[in-house]
C-alpha cells in the first residue's frame, strides 16, 4: 500500500569473531526495522526508542555489555 511503512523488532543470538579471539563468541543482538515510505516523523521514532534504551541500560548496569547503533539506508 504506497505510503505506509511496516515496523518490525527482532532480538537474536548473533555469532561474531574478534581480534586475538579464538572462535566465536555469543551476543545477544536487539534491531528495529522500518519498511516502506520512511519520513522524518519515523526516524525520530526510532532515535527516540534509541535513546530510551541506552537510558534504561544505564540504569540496569550491564557490566561487560557493548552497544552499537547503526543504520542502513536502501
């Protein structure tokens, strides 16, 4: 349907290898994803989720956690 936009959130075991490290190692991986006509109402949206959670981390203290954000664009 033109302009509509589809949100979807996915939390997984992702695997990855790193420097100096034999193997993979296990990471929980958390995303959101917006598909279709994405404006500038949708982009703050997400931030604002962004920032919501970095926040909420703070407060849980997650000792030995890594946050990274990112985009993709199409």
């Amino acid at each position: 349907m033109p302009g509509s936009v589809q949100k979807v959130y996915y939390t997984e075991n992702v695997y990855r290898t790193g420097s100096g490290y034999r193997g993979f190692r296990e990471i929980m991986q958390a995303g959101e994803e917006c598909i279709g006509e994405v404006d500038d109402y949708m982009i703050s949206e997400v931030l604002t989720l962004a920032c919501r959670s970095l926040r909420y981390r703070q407060l849980v203290n997650m000792n030995g956690s890594e946050v990274q954000i990112g985009a993709e664009h199409a």
